[in-house]
C-alpha cells in the first residue's frame, strides 16, 4: 500500500481523515506528471490533508498515524469531518 484514503476515529467519536503517500509514491506521481501536464508537469505536489510516510504498507502507515496521536501532532495533519 502506497496510496490510501484513511479515516480515524479517536476515543472521543471525533472522525478524521487524511491521503497517506509514501515518498516513492509521491516520486511515482510527480514523474508520471511530467508527461500529462498536470501540477505544471510535475513540478509540484500538494494535498490539504496529506501526510507522507517513508514505508509503504498498513502496518507501518497505523504506526505512524499512532505516533501522531501519541506526540499531539495528529490534528495538525488530518482533517476533521464537519458533522463531528
């Protein structure tokens, strides 16, 4: 997994989302941009509730986002949904 949409509850019942990439993935895109013109042919990559993580895969991705929680960092980067 390199690519996802994820969505976090917190213990409160807040819920919260963001777009995990991983940095080939984000490498991936940008060259594959170059050639159809988008992000001005790659030369930029932006997302509003992104959060790039070194390793690919779930299990990596959840440990991270966990040691977001755990530093107080997780609501600088997710988005929380409006109807909570």
């Amino acid at each position: 997994m390199c690519n996802v949409d994820a969505e976090v509850m917190l213990t409160d019942g807040s819920r919260w989302s963001a777009t995990v990439f991983t940095v080939a993935e984000v490498a991936r895109l940008m060259e594959t941009w170059t050639t159809s013109g988008e992000a001005l042919g790659g030369r930029y990559f932006w997302v509003s509730d992104g959060l790039i993580v070194r390793d690919p895969g779930i299990d990596n991705m959840t440990h991270v986002i966990a040691g977001l929680i755990e530093a107080d960092e997780f609501s600088a980067i997710f988005q929380r949904f409006e109807d909570d």
